[in-house]
C-alpha cells in the first residue's frame, strides 16, 4: 500500500510505501523534534512549538480508483 508522505508544512507529497512509514515511527524518526516540541508546549513557548510542528512530516492516507462511480474497484 501507497502513501503520500509530506516532509514538513507547504512541501509537495511523496508516494511511499506505508512499511516504510510504519518503520520511521518504530525507530522514532522524528522522536527528538517531538521531544522539542512537547518541551516548548511545557514551557509555554508556543511560537517555538508552532515554528518546530510546521518542520514534522506528514502522511495521508487516501485510495486510488479506477473510476468515478460509486462502486468503482480499488485499484
């Protein structure tokens, strides 16, 4: 299965595969950006923890038709 993964805020997305995803979150890819930004919320620095939140990536789950109609097959 395919996602789309964005790299930070405004970046265009990318097609990966959802494994590859799943592996980032088990080897806490992102754990020390998420570690500044639950620092900068205790800390009431809420335009640091903005700023830091725009720099995580992002996925998005979504599916690809063959077609428009209702009950059109997954592809």
């Amino acid at each position: 299965m395919m996602v789309s993964k964005f790299k930070s805020v405004g970046a265009p997305p990318v097609e990966v595969p959802l494994e590859n995803v799943v592996e980032a979150i088990r080897t806490g890819e992102v754990k020390d950006l998420v570690d500044q930004i639950r620092r900068a919320k205790e800390e009431g620095n809420s335009s640091l923890r903005d700023s830091l939140k725009k720099q995580l990536s992002g996925v998005t789950f979504s599916g690809v038709f063959s077609g428009r109609l209702k009950y059109s097959p997954l592809e």
